[in-house]
C-alpha cells in the first residue's frame, strides 16, 4: 500500500506540474490518415488498419527470431531472481539457461512474461513510428494461452493489438451554425450593476454640440466648462443670509477650465444647481459647506467657502445607446460590448469578494452544453474515458490531501473499488467535456481560428509566476494554455454569431442555494 501510495503522489506530481484538469490531450504533430490501411513495402514494418464501427486501430506488429529469443531469455532470467531454481542461485540467474527456467517454472509462464515485455517495447515503437494518436493502453486481440501457443524463442512471431486513438471524425446531429437559444441567471442586484457600468460607459461616450443661441441657458444634462475661484466666507453680523468673499484662497479644489456634468448632488453640493439657468459669461458666487470629517484639505474641516463660478461655455449632451457605442465608436458588436463589460464587473466581484453571479464563464458553460449535446453520436473510446477519469480522480485526491484529508483515509480511497466508484459518479461529466473538446477542435479547425503567440506566451509566464516553486513542463504547459485559450476564442466566436442569450434575474436569497447544490452535484 505505501509503495502504490508513492507511485499515487508522484503521479499527482507529475499531473499538477502537467496542468492537467480533466481533459486528455491528442498528441501533437499526429498522422490523422492512419486509419487507412497502410501499405508497408518491407512486411518487416508494422500495419495499422482501422477497426470498423469504433475509434479503435488494429496494429499487426511482426516481431524478429532475434527479438523473440532475447525477450524470452530476459524474462526467464527475471523469473529466476524470484523464484528457486534446483542447484542455482538467485545471484546467477543471469547464468541459467532459459530452458531449465522453463522446465522448472512452465513454458508458458515464461512464454508470457516475454510477450508482456515485447508488447511494451514494439508496440510503443510501432505506434511511434506510424504516428498513431493512440489513447490509453493497447490491448491483445487474443485470449494469453492462444498467443503463447504461437510463440516460439528465436522464431519470427507476429504480434497483434489493438489500441484505441482520439476520434477523426466528429458526427454533429446539427450543424455547429444552427442558431440557438439559452439562459443563464444571475441575481437582481447583479443585473444592476452591469446596467449601471453600461450607463456609464455610454455617458463616457456622450456626443456633444454647442447651442444654436448665444442666450441659451444651462440645463441639466449639459456640459459646462467653468473657472471656480475660491475666497473665504466672511461673516456678516447685520445680515446672516448676504455673502460676503474675504481673499481668495490657495485650494487644490477649483480651478480654471473646468468641465462640470450639470446633474444635481455631482461635485460640489449646490455647484451645478447654481449653474442651471446661467448663460455663457455670467458669474455667481456659491457657498459651499465642507463636512467636518474631511479626508483631504484638513484645513476646510467643518469651514464655509465661497466660490467664484464663471460660465465659460455650454454644451449639450447627447447619450448614445448601447449599440451606438458598440458599434461606432468600440468597433465591436452589442453582444461583444456586453461580454466586456460581463467580464470586467465579473472580475471586480471576483476581487472584492461578491462573485455570487453569471458571467461570461457562465454563458460558455451553456455553450459547451449545447455543442456537447450536437457531437453526442461521436464514438468516445473507452480508454481515453477511462484515463480523463483517472486525470480527475489524481486531481480530486491531491486537493483533498492540500485540504488537510488524513494520508490515511486518502490510501483508503486508492483502489480498484474506489476509483470505479468515482468513475460512475464523473463519468457523464467526463463524456461531456471530452465531446466539447472534440467540437472546439472541430470549429477552431473549420474556422481557422488560431492563437497569437504573445497571447501563449503571457499566460505561460502567468502561471510560472504563480507556481514559481514548482518545476513546469513548459511543453505541456503550452499544450494545455492553447487548449483553453481555444475554447475560450470558439465560444466567444459561437456566442457572437449563432447564440442568443437570455438573462434570467432572480431574487438574490436564492442564488446561494443554487450555487451550493451545483458544487454538491
């Protein structure tokens, strides 16, 4: 147990420094015609033919004399260090001949450990050779005593597997184009922050105009440049309500040329109330009350100033709606506006700590369910289902050690049993996230949908600087970064041509909730 343990939390080792989530990559630089036969013009080399009906390939392998009698000589000898051989010792086993292994221990066990070891060494070279996308082990064609009937030391023997490989062909119930609807929810208060960010971007995008008469008069909603001059506030004991200005003040509030949004409580209290109705080149004076609790100017804590407040210019206010900004002025689309800003109030949630809302990782989530659902007539080979399951079942168990889980009760859980438990639990999750990932790679391809280098490598030295205390698989690292910057890119391309997002509010007590039995499920 503590040596399966060992191997357990190097593997997990090796599956964080990996950056492995869950997905089963398809290896790089692949021959995807190898499912055709191929025709070899030495009957030395190896021949791949696709199994029909499956996401599986025949490899029939031709092994040597030479190849055989080794194989069968290193496994007699390994036999021997284990188990006693009359009148030899373990120490020698390298001395004793194979046929007195065979006569002591059987033929066929030694017959066996010998196809085992050939089957490590000429499979892995023929898959390498033909460039085959394999996934998971290879498997025998036949029952173990049929291929040792028909092996024999030091004569040519043909070896025949079969090995499952990532799936060529993606079947789609319906195009990928197929327009199509969905929801996500998000809470009240949510909804509202992202209407108020959208407001004000378009107030910063207000187009402007000067009035067409000289005697116009200020409104709210205009824009007015003004000089503001500020003067002490002297006291008047014969008339309280009369202002009197003593000298003016050094102050880093006011100034000339300022540019004021006349909306009543914007600024200073009383400014731009007192602007309504002045024209260009009219002064008022304005008394304006600092609180006591002042945060900058200490010196005004609790003090009256007046301010001198010359109208400059006036211009009116026009604000674009959302799709005007988006269009003309952002060079993007509604949709993409939205996202932005979806991102942008997502991540100010995110770093104050009230992230309880849908973002745009909720709307791809969607997305991937709809693009899941349309490849789920595509063939998922039993071994790369079994090894995404085997990634996830690493990472689960490597959290929960990080989480303080006793070593013990994780050893527990490393079993036949128990990982086929987990395997029942995950696995419509697994089939689901290897289907998006056939469709992603399927559109980004249709598509030519492809990745700027800088954009690769400013996440790879994102997560080096995160995991600076660990060793990185740059290789595997930049795998895994494309791969999410990917489907990243042909979600937000599926999201602004093809879908149609529907926001969902509901009340905020019961968002909680929903996202508890989500993270149970």
């Amino acid at each position: 147990v503590e040596v399966a343990f060992f191997k357990f939390k190097m593997k997990v080792v090796l599956l964080l420094c990996s950056l492995v989530t869950g997905f089963v990559l398809p290896p790089k630089n692949v021959n995807r015609n190898v499912y055709a036969v191929i025709e070899r013009s030495s009957t030395n080399e190896p021949i791949a033919e696709k199994i029909e009906k499956s996401s599986s390939v025949k490899l029939t392998i031709p092994v040597s004399g030479a190849a055989t009698k080794a194989a069968f000589k290193a496994a007699a000898s390994e036999l021997a260090r284990s188990r006693p051989i009359p009148g030899w010792r373990a120490k020698d086993a390298e001395k004793i001949p194979a046929s007195v292994v065979a006569r002591e221990i059987g033929p066929e066990i030694v017959k066996a450990k010998a196809i085992e070891a050939l089957s490590e060494t000429e499979v892995h070279g023929a898959i390498s050779r033909l460039s085959i996308p394999a996934v998971g082990q290879a498997r025998f064609l036949e029952a173990p005593k049929d291929i040792a009937r028909d092996f024999e030391p030091g004569s040519p023997f043909t070896l025949c597997v079969c090995v499952d490989v990532w799936p060529e062909e993606v079947l789609w119930s319906e195009p990928y184009d197929t327009p199509f609807e969905i929801t996500v929810e998000r809470t009240e208060s949510d909804q509202s922050v992202r209407a108020q960010a959208m407001d004000a971007l378009c107030e910063r995008y207000a187009l402007k105009s000067l009035p067409e008469s000289e005697s116009y008069q200020a409104k709210f909603g205009d824009a007015a440049t003004v000089d503001m001059k500020p003067f002490e506030l002297l006291k008047n004991d014969e008339d309280k309500d009369k202002i009197i200005k003593g000298e003016p003040m050094n102050l880093a509030i006011g100034g000339d040329n300022l540019e004021l949004i006349l909306e009543e409580g914007k600024f200073l209290p009383g400014v731009a109330e007192a602007i309504i109705g002045l024209k260009v080149g009219d002064f008022v004076d304005v008394p304006v009350a600092f609180p006591e609790n002042m945060p900058r100017e200490k010196s005004l804590a609790g003090k009256t100033v007046i301010f001198q407040i010359e109208l400059k210019k006036i211009e009116l206010r026009r604000i674009p709606s959302p799709e005007e900004v988006a269009t003309t002025m952002l060079n993007t689309t509604l949709d993409g506006l939205e996202r932005q800003i979806d991102e942008t109030v997502s991540a100010a949630q995110k770093q104050a700590g009230t992230d309880n809302a849908a973002d745009a990782d909720d709307v791809n989530r969607e997305i991937e369910k709809v693009l899941a659902q349309r490849v789920a007539q595509t063939h998922l080979p039993d071994a790369m289902v079994t090894e995404a399951c085997r990634q996830k079942f690493a990472v689960m168990l490597a959290d929960m050690r990080s989480r303080g889980t006793p070593d013990a009760d994780i050893q527990r859980m490393i079993s036949s049993e128990g990982f086929e438990k987990y395997k029942k639990v995950t696995l419509p999750q697994v089939q689901d996230e290897l289907r998006t990932k056939l469709a992603v790679q399927y559109i980004a391809k249709d598509r030519n949908i492809k990745l700027e280098q800088a954009e690769i490598d400013d996440q790879l030295a994102q997560v080096k600087a995160q995991y600076k205390d660990s060793t990185i698989d740059d290789e595997k690292a930049i795998e895994k970064i494309s791969d999410e910057l990917t489907r990243i890119k042909v979600c937000d391309f599926i999201r602004e041509n093809y879908a149609t997002i529907n926001i969902k509010t509901i009340a905020p007590d019961e968002f909680p909730e929903k996202q508890q039995t989500a993270s149970v499920a």
